[in-house]
C-alpha cells in the first residue's frame, strides 16, 4: 500500500515520478485504511542525506501490507549541516519534540559518518540516547542500520563495536541463521547485501547478550539481528536500503578525496560490486587520473552513465521482504493490542506472543 504524500517534502514528488504508489492527503483521508505512522531518523551527512531518506521511503512505501504509511523524517541538531542541508532539514523535517507528541508505531535509524574514535564521543550521542530511550519506551519497534546498530547495542547492551583492519565494503552472500522466524518469513536462504563499514559486531558478541543473529556472511559477518524479545529492536550491519549506484558514488567520494590530496593511497575497489568490463573501464580511468594529478591537470570526466548501466542490484528484493515483515509485525502489534500505555497486556519477555 502506499506512502501518503502529508507534507511538502519534495522526495514524494521524486517517488510518484519513478512510479512509486504515493497518495495525496485528500485521496488517502477518503480511504478507509489503517495507517501505521513511521519515524526515520536521518543521522547520515549531507552528501547522502536526501538519498537516504528515498531509499528507506521506497523500501516502506514498496511494502505490501493494507495500510497507509506515513513517514516522518527527522535528525539530530548536534549533527553540523551545510547551510543547504539545513534549509532542507527547516524546511521539511520534524522535530523530536513533534514526534514525541505525535507517537510513532515503528521506527528507523540510519547510519551516520562517525567522527570520533569512540560512538560516546560523538557530537550527537546524547541526542540520540535521547532518542533510543523514547523509543523503548513509547515505539513498537525500532530498525536500527549500520553505525545506529553499533551505538544501539552499545548503549543497551554494552557491545563494544571492534575495529577492522580495513574498511569492509562490496556486496556479500549471506545466510539465514533462522528461517522460522516473523522477519525472515518467505525470504530467500541465500541473498546479497551491500556493506560498507570500518568496524564489526560479531555474532558472538551479540550472543551473549541475547541478541537472536537472523542473517551472516562468512566474509562480512552478521547483517540481520533481533533483540531477545524478538521484535522491538531490529539490528542490520549492512544497507539493503542502499541503491544499484550507491556504492560507485560512495567510491568515487574516495577517488576524489585521494585526488586532493587527503588520503595516500587510492581506494580499494568495493568487493563482488564491479564485473570484469566495468573494473577495466574504472583501471583505464585510474590511470587517467594518476597523470592528471602528476602533471596538475584537471579531473578526468567520470563516466558515470556508461558505468550506472552495467551495475546490478542483487539485494533489492530481500530487502523488500525484510521490510514487509517488519512492518507486518508491527501493524499485528500496534492493532492486536492498545497502544497506550506501550504494549498494554502484551509479555515484555515476548511481544510476539500475541501473534
């Protein structure tokens, strides 16, 4: 069912123009539908701000559930903006303090571009535990992605995210751990998940704290876990949210960084992403590039077009199945029992007892 266009965030106009089932306010106020009121909770910087945003929308909007899906985007102040970035953020996001008045039946924490060498140092990290203690208490379920996991299971259960001796990133083959449970129902045993991250949680740390891991890879280790009860926080390392041309934009940021001069060496190519004619087209354009820079000529033209249609998505439709669970978990949750007080009648222990 579809996303309902309630604001004038210019995303809903970019959605409807791909084909994506958005209504407007008037059409979905004349429907008879349940609705589901959702937060995102957008940390990630400037550059991927507003793509961030798309890719979680579509993947709630894409959903297959009867219901109508409001979305509501909100960031942290403490996150420094652009003054673009944040005239986007005035003029289209909510605040905490709105949400908080509103209330929420799920919602989404992405990632964001860590800064300090520890999650608790972090010009954000007091917001955010802000933010994680409301929604324990007050939100149905929470789905947290790549560095909001790490700062999550640290603040909640005392992980400690592990440093890896090199930035982990490409595309990889995953498993499911569990194939019975609600968020894994009908998807696929063996999928594709895109990774892109300095540090880990292994599955043996969040063992032994209880946390259920759903989905490994042998080369990029755990993508989807669940608290112990099941179901109030959902944990992913990877980003199925991200789009085919995500990660060659991601690569091309660290091209153009090692091109200034503020790396040493150049970037390391994203694992199991590029096919054989795509890697040479990028070698030819490395050493385009390598003479630009040893002589002081300007940036070779990036051939982003020719490269964007031979990429492929191979993750697209589990992340979708994901999602679909997810929010049919939450629907069952938040209309099989009262909202207020949080979960009213329902185990703690075991929330999905009810289903």
């Amino acid at each position: 069912m579809p996303l309902v266009a309630f604001s004038q965030l210019p995303t809903f106009d970019r959605l409807m123009e791909e084909y994506h089932d958005v209504l407007t306010l008037e059409k979905a106020q004349h429907q008879d539908i349940r609705e589901l009121h959702i937060g995102l909770l957008n940390m990630m910087p400037d550059a991927t701000l507003q793509a961030t945003e798309r890719q979680f929308m579509r993947l709630v909007g894409d959903c297959n559930q009867i219901v109508q899906f409001y979305v509501h985007p909100f960031t942290l102040p403490a996150i420094k903006r652009s003054a673009k970035a944040q005239a986007w953020v005035d003029n289209y996001y909510e605040d905490f303090e709105q949400i908080k008045q509103l209330g929420l039946d799920a919602l989404i924490i992405s990632g964001a571009n860590p800064q300090a060498s520890a999650l608790e140092k972090e010009s954000f990290w007091p917001q955010l535990t802000e933010v994680i203690d409301w929604a324990t208490e007050n939100v149905t379920s929470t789905l947290c992605a790549c560095l909001a996991t790490h700062a999550v299971v640290k603040y909640l259960y005392d992980i400690e995210r592990q440093p890896l001796e090199s930035k982990r990133w490409g595309v990889f083959t995953h498993r499911l751990c569990k194939v019975d449970h609600p968020l894994t129902r009908h998807m696929n045993t063996r999928f594709d998940v895109p990774h892109s991250r300095f540090n880990e949680i292994t599955q043996a740390q969040l063992a032994a704290k209880g946390v259920i891991t759903l989905a490994a890879s042998e080369q990029a280790g755990v993508h989807l876990a669940v608290s112990p009860d099941g179901v109030r926080l959902v944990f992913f390392q990877g980003h199925p949210e991200y789009d085919h041309f995500s990660l060659l934009k991601e690569y091309k940021r660290e091209i153009d960084r090692w091109f200034r001069g503020e790396t040493t060496h150049y970037p390391v190519e994203p694992a199991n992403y590029f096919d054989e004619l795509v890697a040479e087209k990028l070698a030819q354009y490395r050493a385009q590039l390598i003479q630009s820079k040893r002589h002081g000529h300007a940036v070779p033209e990036w051939p982003e077009s020719w490269l964007n249609e031979r990429l492929d998505n191979t993750w697209r439709d589990t992340a979708l199945s994901t999602f679909n669970n997810w929010l049919g978990l939450v629907y069952q949750l938040t209309h099989k029992v009262r909202r207020e007080p949080f979960m009213e009648g329902v185990n703690p222990e075991n929330p999905l007892a009810v289903l």
